[in-house]
C-alpha cells in the first residue's frame, strides 16, 4: 500500500519555500544535547530511520511526522521552519497566506490545504477540505481528535456524519460547531467539488495524529502545487 507522503513545495516560484524537515530535526535535536538514540526512545523510531531522515534521504509520511512531532513535544509546523526558534515568544505575529497557497496534504478521503503553514505554536489549526468519500462505507471509520471544530462550507453539499447525532446535510455557507473527540466524517453529497473551511483547536500534531490512519489509498490528485508564503 502507498504511504501519503507530504507534498512540498518546489521550484524558485515566489512566495514558495522548500521545507526541510530532516534539517529542523537535526537542528532541535542539537539544540537540545540529544543523540539519536535519545531522539528514537522519545519517537519510537528507529536509529537509522531518524539518520536518514535528517540526511533528506527518506521522505517523512504522516506517522513520523506525528511521532517526531509528539516526541520532540513541539508543533509540526516548526519542522517545517527553515529558522528552528523553539519558545521564542512574538508579540503582534501574523501570518500571511495568498489563495491557493499552504502546505498540501493528500489523504484517502480529503485533500487538505493548510495556511499559515510556517506558523509556529497555532492555538487553532485552520484547515481547507477538499472532499472525497460520498459513502461512509468508502470512508472507513470516523476520525476524531481531542478538542473543538469548527466547519463551514466553503463549496458544494456536504453530508456530516458524527457517531452521537443523525447525518446532517449541509450546504454553501452552512456551519457547524462541535466536540471534535467525538467520531465525525465528511462526505461530499456533490458530484461537483465540495470543500470545507475547518478550524480545530488544540495541537497540531494530534490532530495531525488523528488523521494518519486515513492511508494512502488514493493516489496523488494532479495539479498546480500549492505554495507557502509568510509575511
């Protein structure tokens, strides 16, 4: 089975930057006096996998990014900083993200587009769904992740299903708030493009962590890379 691998971006585009997450990893990983086999009991990897990780000589899928993320207890945005500033606190931050740009992740059932990718430490994790699964057979088991969410239908009709209420249809500027530890899935009730504006709170790597499980399944959707811009 193909493993989901982070789409990053490429090319001397502007507003475009290449993430390295075998170099951040050195580098806190360094900054904390930590060898590698430190860094292996705390993410339960491998000796060897964490070398070639840092020697961008294996590509990172979704369960090492969470792992590394939870073990290092630090924001998986950061591992794609080029500047590791870990507890530097920032008055007035801001984060600027042009449409269509963000970090793209591909999963079986959506393709998520997050903004503000290079922004450290988020209190909420903004997410654009594209929606792929029409059935919940199709989706498999629901995701859920500790925390709230909230969603908006950006495009399409979108049928919510959650395992404590009755499927619920929602449609272009319909919302939902909700307990987001509670199992949920969105399906695309469209033969046109349905995608979702979702904003979750708590960290990003268990968020992250909750959607490992949706596997690569489908393979890569084609088209224009989205980018990463900060300001």
């Amino acid at each position: 089975m193909a493993q989901n691998r982070l789409k990053l971006a490429q090319g001397p585009e502007a507003g475009r930057t290449n993430a390295r997450p075998g170099a951040a990893l050195k580098a806190l990983r360094m900054q904390r006096g930590w060898t590698l086999a430190e860094v292996s009991k705390r993410t339960e990897l491998p000796v060897s996998t964490l070398s070639k990780i840092e020697n961008d000589r294996m590509s990172l899928t979704y369960d090492k990014l969470a792992r590394i993320s939870a073990g290092l207890d630090v924001d998986i945005s950061l591992l794609f900083s080029p500047h590791v500033m870990p507890g530097a606190t920032v008055n007035g931050r801001r984060s600027i993200t042009a449409a269509g740009d963000g970090q793209a992740i591909e999963t079986q059932n959506y393709s998520h587009l997050y903004p503000a990718a290079d922004f450290l430490n988020k209190r909420f994790v903004p997410v654009i769904a594209e929606l792929h699964a029409r059935t919940l057979q199709e989706f498999g088991e629901m995701i859920r992740h500790p925390g709230e969410e909230y969603a908006y239908v950006l495009e399409g009709t979108v049928e919510f299903h959650s395992e404590l209420y009755a499927p619920l249809t929602l449609r272009k500027g319909d919302s939902i708030y909700f307990d987001s530890g509670m199992g949920h899935a969105y399906l695309a009730a469209d033969v046109g493009p349905c995608r979702v504006l979702s904003i979750c709170s708590g960290p990003e790597s268990q968020v992250m962590e909750a959607m490992k499980r949706d596997s690569g399944k489908r393979p890569p959707r084609r088209g224009r890379k989205p980018k990463i811009r900060s300001d």
